[in-house]
C-alpha cells in the first residue's frame, strides 16, 4: 500500500482540492470520501446526488470505474481527477 497524493477537480464549483488515498483503495471509496470531505470544508451539499457523480482522469482521458483500485489502473502521485 502507497500512499497517492491527488489533485481533485470540481467544476460544478470551480474549486480545487488536494486528496492523499491510498493506492489499493477502490475509485468507489475514494470518491465517497473526497464527496464527503468536500461537503464538510465547504460547509453545504455540494453534490445534491452522490450516487450519479463520476469520476474522470484528466491525466488518462476517461471515466474511472467504481470498482476499480486506483493502483491497478495506473493512478499515480500528482495526477489530476474531476468529480462531475
């Protein structure tokens, strides 16, 4: 397990946030995580329906599966994901 260290994307509100997951977390878990911690700095809802919000990768191009472990798809240090 390594520890990754994520800039996170979010248009919706035109913010930026820096996320530290672990590398065998699943994409599913790490954006229930970021959703919540979001919520909490920002101090309201943010995504009014967690269950439809998608994660993309800026860094490869495409939607990342919720079952997916960031580890096995590539996810490295410094990358860049969105919440849309």
């Amino acid at each position: 397990m390594s520890k990754i260290f994520l800039e996170t994307k979010v248009p919706g509100i035109a913010k930026t946030y820096e996320f530290s997951v672990d590398s065998v977390m699943t994409v599913g878990t790490v954006k229930k995580e970021m959703i919540d911690q979001i919520s909490a700095v920002e101090n309201r809802t943010v995504f009014p329906d967690p269950g439809k919000v998608l994660v993309c990768s800026i860094d490869m191009g495409g939607l990342l599966q919720d079952s997916e472990t960031l580890g096995s798809i590539g996810i490295k240090s410094g990358g860049q994901i969105m919440l849309i």
